[in-house]
C-alpha cells in the first residue's frame, strides 16, 4: 500500500546504513528518519550476529555494524 503524500528520491527499497558503537543501542526509525519510514519503535541487536547487521522487520532496512565494538561491561 502506498500512502506517500509527497514525492521523495527514496526510489531504493533496499536501504542500508552503516551504524557504529555511537548509535547503540540501536532502535529504528532513526530519529532522522523521514516520515514515510516511522513506525513503531523497535530495537535491533546488530551485534548478534558475526556479520554485524541487522535488518529492521518494520521497513526492511539494513544495518550494518562498522568500526569498534564496543567495549563490554562485566
Ligand atoms: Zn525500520
């Protein structure tokens, strides 16, 4: 279903973004995140797994984790 009210460059469905240890914990939509991608919070463990992405079930985004982990605290 479409419910787009304005026309946007989003013409890729497939979007990826580069997270880093900065962005955790990391929840979608980004706070930056247009209009047309809000839905309900949710959060996604990119560190999870070994190859450091995680896909949103909302929109289907792709995170991927870049640069340092960060440090565990135990
Ligand atoms: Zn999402």
């Amino acid at each position: 279903m479409t419910t787009a009210t304005q026309a946007n460059t989003a013409s890729d469905s497939a979007r990826e973004i580069a997270v880093t240890a900065h962005d955790l914990p990391l929840h979608c939509p980004r706070p930056d995140a247009p209009l047309w991608a809000r839905h309900p919070r949710v959060f996604l463990d990119v560190l999870k797994n070994a190859a450091g992405e995680a896909v949103c079930p909302y929109c289907g985004t792709t995170y991927r984790f870049t640069g340092e982990k960060p440090k565990g605290h135990h």
